[in-house]
C-alpha cells in the first residue's frame, strides 16, 4: 500500500468566551476529494476534527460530478492517479457542470502537471499543510504586520522596530504568519503544533513554550506580563494591549 499522506494529531477546540481562529465562528466550507480510497480515508480523518470544514468524496470522476451536479463545493482536491478521464479533464467537466470553487492537484510528480488548477501540492503530504493552503484561500495571512511599533515581516522572516531589525528562525516565522492569520483571536496550542511542526513524536507542549518565550524575547522586553504575544485560553494570541494590529499592505 503506497503512503500518500502523513497522518497529523487530532486538533482540540479549546472553549471559552475568546473567539478562537480560522472559520469555525462561519459557515462550514464544502469540500470534494476524489482520490484512490487510501487517501480518502486519510483525509476525511483528518478533516473531521477540523469543523469548518465539510469533506465529500469520490472515488472516480463520474462519482465527483454526480455529487458536483447535486451539491454546492468551496474546493476541490484532486488525485493526479485518476483513471480516465483524468485530473484536468475532471476539471474541465466540473466547471462545465457550475463548479466555481477553489482546486488542488495532489500528485507524485515533482513538477506541477495540472496547470488549470489553482494550486499543486506532492505527494505525499502533510495535512498541516494542506490544511493551511485550504485556510488560507478563504481567508489569506497578511504578509505584513503592525504591532504597535513592531512590523513582521513573513516573506523577511524579520521583526522590524525602533532598535532595528531582528531575524526570526522559519518555526518563529510560521508561528508569527499563524497567530497574524487569526488576527488577534486565540490559536490553539495543539493547532499551532500540529500546523508548525506537523507530526513529530518528540514534539510537545514544552518546544512550543520555548518558541514562544524566545518570540516574546524577540518582540519585546523581558517582562511577567507579556504585552504582545499573550496567552489566553489555552492558546495565544497577538495583541499590544489596545488591539493595535494593522495589516500592512
């Protein structure tokens, strides 16, 4: 049996009166995966813990567009191993049929092969990963961001103020662009860990903890009560005390 995908740790929702991140608080998104039943199975594992989200699937392209003729899709992720008629032409029936939504190629080659798709990812994968494409279509990570004084930079993995510019390591930086996306809301521990590191068995708690305290280092001065990189609700969040976060364009 091939691997296609690498399996992540169940996500935990945390409660509480603090709005948490991403689109759980919207309307559920529609997804169609049509992909050999290894990878369907992995996927809708997956996404079951994620609630924003809502995972159909089909095993061929003839049951893909009976479902797409019968049901409104947001994404569409796509096997390029699809016996006839193949990936690209899949798509070019769905949208034939009203498809209008989002796409993603998953293949084993190297080298995009689906053009007309909007996105590409190789196989195999990891679900923080896709996880995080699929977020991000509906609602993007600001490149830029202003924390009071503090503007982060994630394309510069740099954090830039009045005493200059620091470097951020690539975990720092997907931890800064993942709390930014949430726009002040709380970020989960466990979603920060399983979208930052993926599956790792010697992740926990604990590495996370130091990520942060060495971004608190980083944002500001030493200090008992952080002040812009805050925890609240089992989580984290930005904030600068006023809720002074501004997207740089």
């Amino acid at each position: 049996m091939r691997v296609d995908f690498v399996a992540i740790g169940a996500m935990t929702r945390v409660p509480g009166p603090a709005r948490m991140s991403g689109m759980a608080a919207c309307e559920t998104k529609n997804l169609l995966i049509v992909a050999d039943s290894d990878l369907r199975s992995a996927l809708a594992e997956q996404f079951a813990q994620t609630p924003e989200f809502a995972l159909q699937e089909a095993a061929t392209p003839q049951q893909a567009l009976a479902r797409i003729e019968g049901r409104v899709f947001d994404f569409l992720l796509v096997s390029g191993d699809l016996d006839a008629p193949g990936a690209g032409a899949l798509l070019a029936l769905a949208r034939r049929a009203g498809f209008i939504g989002a796409t993603i190629l998953l293949s084993r080659l190297e080298d995009n092969p689906g053009q007309d798709f909007d996105l590409f990812l190789p196989l195999p994968l990891r679900f923080g990963r896709l996880l995080a494409l699929v977020r991000d279509r509906f609602e993007p990570a600001p490149s830029s961001l202003a924390l009071g004084e503090i503007r982060f930079s994630e394309t510069a993995q740099t954090l830039t103020g009045p005493e200059g510019s620091r470097a951020l390591t690539e975990k720092e930086t997907a931890i800064l662009a993942r709390l930014a996306r949430a726009r002040g809301d709380v970020v989960a521990r466990d979603v920060l860990l399983r979208e930052v590191w993926g599956y790792k068995a010697t992740v926990s708690t604990h590495t996370l903890e130091t990520h942060i305290h060495r971004l608190r280092r980083k944002l500001e001065d030493a200090s008992a009560q952080p002040r812009l990189l805050v925890t609240a609700q089992g989580g984290y969040r930005l904030t600068t005390g006023d809720d002074d976060i501004q997207v740089v364009q």
